[in-house]
C-alpha cells in the first residue's frame, strides 16, 4: 500500500506494488544471507520469474512470492511483470474483441474513459 501521508488509496495497483516493494527488500535480505552462508542458487529466466511471482501474488501466497521475488533482480522481477501485464491485456483484448486500454481499466475496475 502507499504509505505516503495525503496520498489517496489507489486500489489493488498500489497494494500490487507495495507487494513487489516488500518481497524486493525481502529478496535483498535473503541474498545478503546468501552470500554469508555460500548457498548456490538455481538460475532463472526472468518470464519464468515474473509468471511465477504474479502467478503467487494472485493465489496470496506470501511464501511463494518471497521466494519468486528472489530468483531475480527487482530491475528484472519489474521487467518481466510489466512484459507480463502488456502481453495478458492484449491476449484478452483480442479475445474480447476490445481495445487494450478498455481492458485494461476493466481488469483495473476504471470507469470507461
């Protein structure tokens, strides 16, 4: 959520990103740990990252979102998230037969502009 004083609530975006503000510190914490205690990790493709941790983000498991967010960079993590987001509104925009920007405000729950 936005912790900023003033700043109005902006629906399940904003919880979205305080989501992914979180698991990044959680996943800066963790490779720190990591490179104390010399554990060697798998490697992961970013799309595998991000469809893993949106996939867990939308099923609330904080453990397995704390653990996807770790697979990558949050650079990366954000990248593969937005690439993501880009492809499943036009995927569904296709399929409705609809502009992406009408769905992408329905999937947000905007008023038509």
């Amino acid at each position: 959520m936005d912790d900023r004083p003033g700043q109005p609530h902006r629906g399940k975006a904003v919880s979205m990103w305080g989501r992914v503000r979180k698991s990044c510190t959680r996943f800066l914490n963790a490779v720190r740990a990591d490179m104390h205690d010399g554990r060697d990790k798998r490697t992961h493709n970013l799309f595998e990252a991000a469809a893993a941790y949106v996939s867990a983000c939308a099923e609330d498991d904080q453990e397995r979102i704390d653990e996807t967010a770790g697979w990558v960079s949050p650079e990366a993590l954000s990248f593969g998230v937005n690439e993501l987001a880009c492809r499943a509104v036009i995927a569904l925009a296709r399929e409705r037969d609809e502009s992406p920007g009408t769905v992408a405000r329905a999937l947000l729950g905007l008023p038509a502009a």
